[in-house]
C-alpha cells in the first residue's frame, strides 16, 4: 500500500489501488467487508423461504425471508465441514439442505436436523453464522463486520424520502447483469462524476440537467429557479425537498433533483411508463438519487425505479445488477421502461473498461481531478483512502 501514501489530494489515485491483488484484498477487508452493502430488494423476497445471495471477495452472505416476516442474514458456509448450502444466486426454500450431507438448516439459520451424528450430537449448538442484516424503504444491506458501522441515520434520511416510491410493494419488471473488465473504484468514480455526460449519455441528457449534480460547484439561475419551483412542489406533496448528501463524509448521499422543463420522468420522451409507485399521486417528483458507498445507486422518478449493485469479482473486474422496479400491478413495456438507464450504465461500462485498460497500462500517473465537476470524486477518494487506513490522505 505504499505508493497510496504518494497520493495528492485533488489528484486520481496511483496505478496499485486499481491494480494491485494485494490492495484488492484490503479493499474487500476494509471497504466491503466493514461497510454496509446494498443487498437487493424488499420485493424479491416477498414470502418466507425467498431468498438472494450477496458475494464478497471469497465470502457469500444468504439473505431470506424468514417464516416469522423478518429477513435474515448468514453466512453461506455449513456448520458441518463448511460446504456451500446454496446452488442458486436466488430462489425460494422451505429450508436450507446442505448439497454434501443434508444438513438441514431452517431459514433462522438453526440447524433443524443433521444425520448419521450420534446420539450425543447437539443439534442446538449448531446454526449458519449470522450476518448482520437491515432492510428500510424496500433496500435491504448486509454487513459483515462484527460491530457495523451505525445504520440508524442512512434509515432515517432514506424512508421519508424513498419511503413513498413504495419500493417494499414494487415488483422487478427488467433485470440486468454485466460483467465490467475494470476495477470497482473505477466505476464508483464514473459514477460520481457527470463531467462526462453531455458527451457519452444522450438518453440520460435529455431529461436531466447539465448541473445541479453532487460535486459540481457551477452556478445556473435557470436550474436554481428549476430546483426552487421543483422543491415548493414536493414539499407541497409532503417530500422533504432538502438532500442529505455524505453527512460528516458519511457513507450514503440522497437527493432529489429536478428534470428539465417537459420530462417528468427519466424516460425517452418524459413521460411516465406506468402509474406512480407506492403513495405518490402526482407523476411529478423528478428524480430522487441514492448512493451508498461502496456498493450502489439508484434513480427512483415517480413511475420507476432504478437500482445498480456491484460485486466485485477481481482486482481488475466488477459484476453488475441493474434492476428496474414498478408497481406490482403496473403494466409496462419492458424495453421502454429501461431505455434510457439501460443505455446509459452500458455507455458507462464502455468508458469504465476503456478508462481501466489505461490505467493498468505502463503509461498511467494519477491526473488531476476537476476542482469545477470532479469534488464528488474526491470525496469518495477521501471516503475510500479513510476506511483503507487513514494514513494514505495525510500525503
Ligand atoms: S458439509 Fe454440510 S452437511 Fe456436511
Ligand atoms: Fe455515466
């Protein structure tokens, strides 16, 4: 890690944080595995025994609707001799049987039955390991730490404001996988940046605005009277208008911003694909952006909603799920309703790939970062380089 130490601030990171197997394995100790992840969906887990699967670097977390409506979280790893208990990244059980023995462990994660151990055995003493688990606003996070970093406050900013787009009652109308050849820093900084917007995403661009995103100090009176009308609107609707963006350096940013003039939602023509979700009745609420670190974002306008996960896979690859969300009834055209974020992550994917082939390359050194559109970038340096050590900002 010691080149990280000859990191600038206000410069992008040297070449080993995005490409060093070592440094990959202290981002998955001290990033992914210390930090709370973006699981999935309230909604793919509507019934006892559904259940998803989160992997982290060697690590899988089983996450399932219990019998008893609350969801829980252990780790994929029998308390027999350690095989995998799971087959499939998702599905619905009665109970968990292990592949190798027939251990059966019921969705609490106690061990049920184990055969063959004698008549000593103590079944009670015998369980999947538990992992700590939340679900708020239809989003579900797990964390694998033993002492998790405080959950409360992200709660607290995200229901009221996610709270109404009825994510919990939603259904997954189009789902996405992509498998990313770069780093996951990688996409996380494409993310936090629009700098690159006007010239690679013309779906996204014709519905949102050129500024007003996070990190961009450039002031625009047609957008700050946009944001002002925009914000007398929702407070009206009961929303809070105001956004809480990486309180302290936190680890989550949510913010509602508004569309430009004619687009209500972020779709080709602006128009809503399907009626507003969960309590919402008027169709204009622009767009509410989620962060959080490290793991995901999403969009949730009024008829839809968009969630990205990612997992990453090696030092130099990131797997994505990119899901769209509508109400449970909704009825929609599926390649109408993801245009417009199904065009945009995979332009995103294009330049991530192309950005890490250069990285990686003998010709990279860390550039310096926009002091106009690029803060949010740094912050998420500053955010990374804390959680990896601290030590390396002091540079
Ligand atoms: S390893 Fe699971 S039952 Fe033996
Ligand atoms: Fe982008």
């Amino acid at each position: 890690m010691s080149d990280l130490l000859t990191r600038s601030p206000g410069w992008s990171l040297p070449q080993a944080a995005y490409t060093d197997p070592d440094l990959y394995d202290a981002d998955l100790d001290r990033v992914f595995a210390a930090h709370w992840l973006f699981a999935g969906h309230t909604a793919e887990l509507d019934a006892p025994g559904r259940y998803l699967t989160v992997d982290v670097g060697r690590d899988r977390v089983i996450v399932v609707r219990g019998e008893d409506g609350a969801v829980h979280a252990h780790h994929d790893v029998c308390a027999h001799r350690g095989s995998r208990v799971t087959a499939e990244p998702r599905g619905r059980v009665k109970a968990f049987v292990c592949p190798y023995h027939q251990w059966v462990y019921g969705l609490d994660g106690t061990l049920r039955s184990a055969r063959l151990m004698g008549d000593c055995f103590a079944t009670a003493s015998y369980r999947l390991a538990p992992v700590a688990v939340r679900e708020t606003a239809g989003l579900v996070f797990v964390c694998l730490a033993d002492d998790p970093p405080a959950f409360e406050p992200f709660a607290a900013a995200l229901e009221p404001r996610l709270g109404p787009h009825g994510l919990a009652d939603a259904r997954i109308a189009v789902r996405h996988h992509y498998r990313v050849a770069a780093n996951w820093k990688t996409l996380v900084e494409n993310n936090r940046e629009c700098y690159h917007c006007a010239g690679s995403h013309p779906e996204f661009s014709l519905s949102n605005f050129d500024v007003g995103v996070h990190g961009d100090v450039r002031t625009n009176p047609r957008y700050d009277r946009a944001l002002a009308d925009a914000r007398a609107h929702w407070s009206a609707q009961g929303l809070p208008a105001e956004d809480v963006s990486f309180p302290g350096g936190d680890w989550y940013r949510i913010a509602r911003l508004p569309l430009r003039e004619g687009y209500v939602s972020e779709t080709l023509d602006g128009q809503p694909l399907a009626p507003p979700m969960g309590t919402l009745s008027d169709p204009d609420v622009g767009s509410l952006r989620m962060v959080s670190l490290p793991n995901m974002w999403g969009h949730a306008n009024a008829d839809y909603a968009m969630t990205t996960r990612l997992t990453p896979v090696d030092v130099a690859t990131t797997d994505v799920e990119l899901c769209f969300l509508v109400a449970r009834d909704a009825v929609v055209d599926e390649d109408d309703l993801a245009a417009v974020w199904r065009a945009t992550s995979e332009q995103d994917w294009e330049l991530c790939e192309r950005n890490y082939a250069g990285i990686a390359s003998r010709g990279y050194r860390p550039g310096p970062l926009s002091p106009v559109v690029e803060a949010s970038v740094e912050s998420f340096l500053d955010w990374y380089l804390d959680a990896l050590g601290g030590a390396a900002r002091a540079a």
